[in-house]
C-alpha cells in the first residue's frame, strides 16, 4: 500500500479527523530538523509499515538523496506493520507513533544490533524522567513495564541504510489495548498518578508530539556517542554500555530461551557481547516439545551461551532482577 497524501481531504469521508488530535508536524520539524540534528522528516496520514514503505523506497535510484541519514518517516495510522519474526504491529489513527529512521551510521557494521537497543534505551529514558513511568528495555527490542509492552523496536536493511522502526503505544486507553499484556503512555501516566489528557483533544495530540520529539532527540545524542568511537570500534563505548544496563531488566535476571527447532534453555543472563548478543549462564535444557505437552526440563553442564536476536524465537523472563 503507498503512502497516502497526509492532507485530511485525501480520506474518505467517515475518516476525516480534526488536525487537533494528529502530531503537530511544523513543530516536530522545527524541534527535529530546523534546530535539531535530523535532516528530513515526512508526516504521512496512513501507511501499511513505515518500515515497509522505506524498503520499497531503496529501490528507487533517488533514496540516498531523498532519505539522507537522519531522516524520519512518521504515520498517523499504521495498518499492517511487522514486528521481529513478523509479529502484526498496527495502530489506530491518532493515538501510537508509529516511526523510522534511516540511517547510514559511521561504524562499523558489528555495532549494527546496538541501534534497536539504543533507541530502547531513548524510550525507557523519556518516560522515566519525563512521564514517571518505570520503563524497562527488555532484550533485544521491547520496552515494557512491569511486563506490559508499550513498545516495540526492529531494525532492517534497505538499500545502503538501516531502517530503524519504532512503535509506541501513547493514546491507547485500558480497553482500547491489543492485548492484556500490552500498555501505553496514558495508561502508566495514570496508573502512576499524573495527569493524563482526553484521547482526541489537542493536548492529548500535544502528548504524542512531545514524546516523540523527546525521544528521537535523546536517540539522537546516543547514536553521536556511538558514532564518535569510530568506524573502527567494534564494541559500546563504557558510557552507553551503562547507559544499556541502567535501562534493561533482562540482564541479571532468570532467563527461558526458546530456539527456531521448538528446544530451550534457561538461565541467567549475565551481560552482553560487544555485538549485541545477550549472553546466557545456562543450567538447563529442554528437548521439543508439542502443544499441551509438560516440558520436561533437565539440568546441563552449566556453560556461558551467546544468543543474537536472529538466533531465538523468544527470551522469557522467569525472574526479573531487583
């Protein structure tokens, strides 16, 4: 599906929206691009992925021209987005964020996998010091609080670049959630006890502007810090490994890793490499199992195991650390 002109008059007619409840879009080019390190930012109305429209857009001779590093594609309506392992990822008009950016970033391609882990590590940060919600960076994409996603990050290749996908939950009420397991920004501002705006109103519109703004500006900062190691670099520099660890409850914790041939292994997780990978202390080992079968666990020399997101199918927590 191509990207549709954002002017309202292109819908139709049962899905016209008063421009109070979409992003305010002079002020996040004015904060992003005019005074910010950004180069181009397009706000569409609806789009199936804006990850997908970004991989259909590299094959075209200009995308190096037309997406410069640092470029946003922002939608007000996502309708078939894919998540990592192809997981749906849609959104209502007007109330997630739904967003990438190109990049073509100055290192070396072994720090490709920090990216989505960086741009986590934006998120989590915003809402903690701006929204006073206790958010986590689950390893290697998810951000949640106490166990409910608001967020889910992928990184792709298209073309030259690397297409950074963000999807946000903001506007989302309790009964208005995709699942019991997911969350938003309004809700966790609430259930935290700050004030929250009326979904559909301006300062509701004003919420969603003001957490993307804040979050690709702080991802922004954490990539000029990656960037300035080096292309040479082949591992975090200290700062943003601390700044990984501050963010993420995974580390530390009691781990199940689930494996594309239906086995498993649990244990700690107890750091990451310098690519990425999460690494496991595993004390046991599970065999496939069918559905409804009783997995039948058994314990295994214990060793240190290095995972990378393309090597599981999922990573559970059993325990969370303090």
């Amino acid at each position: 599906m191509a990207v549709q002109d954002p002017h309202p008059r292109s819908m139709r007619s049962e899905e016209l929206l008063s421009e109070q409840v979409l992003l305010d879009e002079d002020l996040l080019r004015h904060v992003l691009v005019d005074d910010g390190p950004y180069a181009h930012l397009r706000r569409v109305l609806t789009v199936d992925s804006t990850n997908a429209e970004l991989a259909r857009s590299a094959a075209d001779a200009g995308f190096q021209r037309q997406w410069p590093h640092l470029s946003i594609l922002t939608a007000e309506q996502q309708t078939g987005g894919r998540g990592r392992l192809a997981r749906a990822w849609s959104s209502p008009v007007g109330h997630s964020l739904s967003t990438s950016i190109v990049l073509r970033p100055v290192v070396s391609t072994d720090l490709y996998a920090w990216l989505s882990l960086l741009a986590g590590v934006a998120l989590v940060e915003v809402l903690r010091e701006e929204h006073g919600v206790a958010a986590q960076l689950k390893w290697p994409n998810d951000v949640h609080i106490e166990g409910r996603k608001i967020s889910g990050i992928l990184a792709s290749i298209a073309g030259d670049a690397v297409v950074l996908g963000i999807g946000i939950n903001v506007l989302q009420e309790a009964k208005g959630l995709p699942t019991a397991q997911s969350t938003s920004v309004l809700v966790e501002r609430e259930r935290a006890g700050h004030a929250v705006p009326s979904p559909g109103t301006s300062e509701a519109a004003t919420l969603r502007t003001q957490v993307l703004s804040s979050v690709l500006l702080r991802f922004a900062e954490l990539l000029r810090q990656l960037e300035a190691a080096g292309p040479a670099a082949h591992d975090l520099p200290r700062t943003l490994r601390d700044s990984v660890t501050a963010a993420m409850d995974t580390l530390g914790s009691e781990v199940r890793v689930e494996l594309p041939d239906g086995t498993a292994v649990r244990g700690r997780a107890v750091g990451l490499s310098g690519q990425g990978a999460v690494i496991v202390e595993v004390s046991h080992w599970r065999g496939a199992t069918e559905e409804g079968d009783e997995p039948a666990w058994a314990p295994t020399t214990p060793e240190r195991r290095t995972f990378s997101a393309g090597d599981v199918t999922h990573l559970r927590p059993l325990t969370r650390r303090p």
